[in-house]
C-alpha cells in the first residue's frame, strides 16, 4: 500500500512540489511507498500543480504589474485543448511590489484582465487563478481591460477560489497585509460597496466573492464566472479520491495550519476526503496554530512542525515511524 501525499505549498517559502519530493524521501527512508500529488488551493502555485497533473505547456504575455510598470507574466495551455490557466498572481501579484511600495488603494489589476485576454486568445475556457494579490480594487482593473479589448469573445471564466471571504469583506480581511491602515480599509470598502451596486449582479454577501481583493466578485457579477473551491478542483484534476482508495495513509502539510484551513484550504479538504473513507491523515506544517477543536474536527492522527525541506523530510521518517500497519481501505 501507498502513503498518499498531497501537500500545498508552505507560503512564501515552499513550493507544493519540493515539500511533497522532502515528504516522499523521508518515508522512502523509513520503509514506505509514497505517492506524490502536491496540491494548491487556487492561490499561488496552482498553475504549476495543474501543468503537472494534466499535462500542458506555458506561454507568456507583456502585461501590466499591479502599479502598472510593464512585466512579463507566463500563462498556461492544458493538454487537448482544455483550457487556459490564469495565475493572477503573475500579473497582481503582493510579490511583485516592494514593502515600500504597497498601495492597496492604487494596485490594480488590469494586468491580471490582460493575462485573461492572452488566455482567450488561445482558449475557449480560462481557469483563473485567484490568491495571493496585491489588490483591492474588486477586478475593476481587470474588467476595464477586457472591456477595452471588446470583452470575452464568447470566451467562458472559471474562478478557483482560495478562501470564502464575501466581496463587502475583502478590504477588512486582506487589507492590511496590502498595506492598507485601518483608514484606507474604509475607504476601500466605500469603494468595493460603490463598484457592487452598479453591476448586473450584486457579489456582496455571497461566499468566495472576496478573493484576491474582490477580483472573483467583480468577474462573477460582470462577466458571469463560474466560481468553484480551488482545493476541491486541484485535488479532482490531481484523482485525489481514486489514489485515496490504493492509500493505507496520506500526509498534508501547508505552511500555516491555522482558522482558513477548515475553509477549504488544501489541508481541511484533504483531511475531510481521508476523514470519509476511513484513511488515516497526517499533516506536516510550518505552524500549527489551530485549536483544540479545530484539531478535532480535521482529525488528523498526528501534526507536525517544520520549517526546513530537512526538517519536512526527517518528520517524514519520523511519521513512518507511527503509522498503522496499512491495510487495504475499501
């Protein structure tokens, strides 16, 4: 039997791939066969994840940054022609502006409307990324791009959401780490409740609108997106359930284990799905700061910290130590 590992990314630190490659070498080492799926949630990383489970190639597009400087973002191409993959992260990224530059009030993400535009272009149905932004401006950027360029030509939107967060919450919850004081969230806010009233839906209230700074809000209510839980979809797209069903075990990891985990993040949808079948799940995490009762309700048999690949390959080992002796699960 397999040990099933389908890690996210540690933030800003790991990627899912290197995390699940140190999780496989540490139970190789104490006697296990691991099966490496690493997953993403819709944020960053996710581009990557998808190439690698269903096959495809990566193109890129001159673009604008979130403070409109002009940058080179990369997109992908899903094999058979499946569809385009958006990272907005590439174009409206945190990571592309400096600490000093943060300005959540003028970040935009027009970049991220042209990103789409390069995708239509090569595409019938673009998969949207959405995490990880330096934005609130509700996808008003990303909009008036496509509007500009004559709107979707026929093309359809698919949003993988990372959180649940409601368009009206998206500046409050995410702001501050935009760079946005407790004065800039409130005008933002004004700003997000204005842009909803004037659209043909109203995003506000409903979940997964808030993502990247309101951006799957504003495609959904202008555009008429599809949002879906990036977990869920990553782990689909990865035939999570039909490799858990050949799994005596399965380890997770992210780099936080935290209050957003039980909202749909990698780790709360991998655990629920092992939590199902009856398969023993365990997680290694960069912190583990969730309560005793979140714990509970994951039940994960074991959680482990570490903050290095090293340290994610010996918890690795260690964990083999106390697994079960696996047996099929039917």
């Amino acid at each position: 039997m397999t040990v099933l590992v389908a890690p996210d990314s540690f933030k800003g630190t790991f990627r899912s791939p290197e995390v699940a490659a140190a999780i496989g070498r540490g139970l190789e080492r104490a006697g296990f066969e691991p099966d490496l799926a690493p997953a993403a949630d819709g944020g960053d990383g996710t581009l990557e994840v998808l190439l690698l489970a269903l096959g495809g190639e990566t193109d890129a597009a001159t673009v604008k940054d979130p403070l409109g400087r002009p940058l080179t973002a990369g997109f992908g191409l899903l094999e058979d022609g499946a569809g385009a993959v958006v990272e907005m992260a590439s174009a409206s990224g945190l990571q592309l502006v400096a600490e000093e530059e943060r300005d959540a009030e003028a970040a935009s993400t027009f970049g991220t409307g042209e990103l789409i535009l390069a995708g239509i272009d090569r595409a019938e149905v673009v998969f949207v990324t959405v995490g990880g932004s330096a934005t609130t401006d509700g996808g008003a950027g990303a909009l008036q791009a496509i509007e500009e360029a004559g709107g979707l030509r026929g093309a359809r939107l698919v949003v993988l959401c990372d959180v649940r967060t409601p368009f009206e919450r998206a500046a409050e919850v995410f702001g501050p780490q935009k760079g946005a004081d407790p004065a800039a969230v409130r005008r933002l806010t004004r700003r997000l409740n204005e842009l909803a009233g004037g659209w043909p839906r109203d995003p506000r209230s409903r979940p997964m609108t808030g993502c990247a700074g309101g951006l799957s809000g504003g495609l959904w209510a202008a555009l008429g997106a599809e949002l879906v839980p990036g977990a869920a979809f990553v782990l689909d797209a990865l035939r999570f359930d039909a490799r858990l069903k050949e799994a005596g075990a399965v380890i997770t990891g992210e780099g936080k284990l935290d209050e957003q985990t039980l909202q749909g993040k990698v780790v709360g949808e991998v655990a629920t799905r092992a939590r199902q079948r009856g398969v023993p799940c365990n997680a290694i995490v960069g912190k583990a700061e969730l309560d005793r009762f979140g714990r509970r309700l994951l039940d994960l048999d074991n959680v482990v910290e570490a903050t290095t690949l090293e340290e994610v390959e010996r918890a690795a080992e260690a964990l083999g130590d106390r697994l079960p002796p696996l047996e099929r699960h039917r």
